[in-house]
C-alpha cells in the first residue's frame, strides 16, 4: 500500500520515478549502514 501511494505522488507531482526510487534506495542503504552501525557502538 505504501509503495503505491507514494508512486501516486510522485506521478502526481510530476518527479521522474526512476530518479526518486534511484534516490530512495541509497536513503534506505544509507538507514541500512546506521542501523548496522549503531548496535555495534551502543555495545562498545
């Protein structure tokens, strides 16, 4: 459900999808690496 709304918005707003889903999967490696990160620091 969630992905299909936002591809409606975006649509809507007239992004290229291409660039937003391109965009949207090095914010989501990038929370990936920090949540990986994190545990490690919390136990050192």
């Amino acid at each position: 459900m969630i992905s299909e709304n936002r591809k409606e918005c975006l649509t809507e707003t007239g992004k290229p999808v291409k660039f937003q889903q391109r965009r949207i999967s090095v914010l989501v490696s990038s929370a990936v690496i920090s949540t990986a990160s994190n545990p490690i620091k919390s136990k050192d």
